[in-house]
C-alpha cells in the first residue's frame, strides 16, 4: 500500500490548505539557504535545468536568471499554477504537474536541482531514482542537493539520509562540494 505522506492527495491538501505551507516566499532561512544554492552554482551559465518537486517556484524564479531554459514540476497542481504564476515572466521556465519518478522528462540536462524532495522516498527507491537521474545528466553536467537536517513525520528517510544514499548513487568521484550550513546540508555532483 503506498505511504500516504507520498501521495499527490497529501501534498494537494497542504497547498489547498495554505498557499505556501513551508514559507518558502518569506522565511529568512529558505531565503538564506536559496542563497546558498545559488551561490554553490558558483556564478555558472546552464543551458537546460530540471528542477523536480518545485513547490511554489520561489527557488525556480532564482535559477531562471542563471539558466537558459528550467523545467520544473511538483506532484501538486496547486503548486506548479502557483509556480508558474511566479515564473510567468522568465519565457525559459516552462512548469507542469510531474512525479518522481514516473515522469523524468525526455532528454539530458547540465543541472539538476534535487532540494527538499529526497525525503519522499524510501532508500531503494532513492538510490534507483537518483541513478536514473545521473543517466539524464550530460557530461560535465551538474546535480546540486540540499535538504533541511531537522526530523518529520512527513519525511521517510533523514536529510543526512538522502546524502548518503546520493553519495553511493552518484560517486565515484565523490561530490565536488559539501556544505553543511545551520539547518541543512548542501552537496553537489558532477558528471565525470
Ligand atoms: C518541501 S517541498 C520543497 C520545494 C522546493 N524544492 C524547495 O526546495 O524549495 C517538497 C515539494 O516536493 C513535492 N513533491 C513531493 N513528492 C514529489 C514527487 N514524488 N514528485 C514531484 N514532486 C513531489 C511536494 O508537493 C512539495 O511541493
């Protein structure tokens, strides 16, 4: 039977519930961690970005300006309207409903931005999705993750969980960056 916190029906409720159920518009640590990623791109230009589990697009509308085209999607089609509203003036950023890991979009991306979402799966399921993933990346290409370090009930697997299971599926060579900040940890891959 499949776990209820992974459902569309559960993530669903939380936007039809409150418009922005994590702050990510406003809190001063999203917005600091969002800085932080940005950041960790280190002032790079991506042709094609995938962005899966966008919420609200609030980290969408700052890879937009770094990125020729961004694909993102969330399993809540309440988020991505609200994504797309947000994004509607970057012409690059195209949004849809999608779910990991059934829809992974066709065709090979430079970066891939994996924050907060690693948590919604279950270790096998992760490892397989991620390596999936890494076959989506092109040379040279890019994976940034970062997930929150504290605990949910929501979540299935730890943020220092996911990273270690990104570790196993993504390396060798181990990630090029790792960053543990206040409340979160921030690695990043790149294809050899
Ligand atoms: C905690 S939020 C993170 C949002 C954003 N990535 C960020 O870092 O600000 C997780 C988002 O992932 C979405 N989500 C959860 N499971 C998903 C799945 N299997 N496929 C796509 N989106 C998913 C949820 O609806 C939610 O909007």
């Amino acid at each position: 039977m499949t776990d209820h916190r992974v459902s569309q029906d559960f993530f669903e409720s939380k936007y039809q519930a409150d418009s922005d159920p994590w702050r990510f518009a406003d809190s001063p640590y999203e917005r600091n961690r969002y800085a932080e990623i940005v950041n960790a791109l280190s002032g790079h230009r991506f042709h094609r970005a995938f962005e899966p589990g966008c919420s609200i697009g609030a980290l969408t509308e700052l890879l937009a300006p770094v990125c020729d085209t961004v694909l993102a999607f969330d399993i809540s089609p309440t988020a991505a309207a609200r994504a797309q509203a947000r994004c509607a003036r970057f012409p690059g950023v195209t949004v849809r409903v999608g779910s990991l890991p059934a829809d992974i979009p066709d065709g090979r991306f430079d970066l891939i931005v994996f924050s907060e979402i690693g948590y919604y799966f279950d270790r096998t399921t992760l490892v397989s999705l991620v390596t999936n993933l890494l076959t989506r990346l092109q040379p040279g290409g890019t994976l940034l993750a970062a997930h929150w370090l504290g605990s949910s009930p929501d979540h299935i697997l730890s943020g220092d969980d996911v990273h270690e299971c990104l570790s196993k599926a993504l390396g060798p060579p181990p990630a090029e960056t790792s960053q543990r900040f206040e409340g979160f940890r921030l690695d990043v891959w790149r294809r050899p």
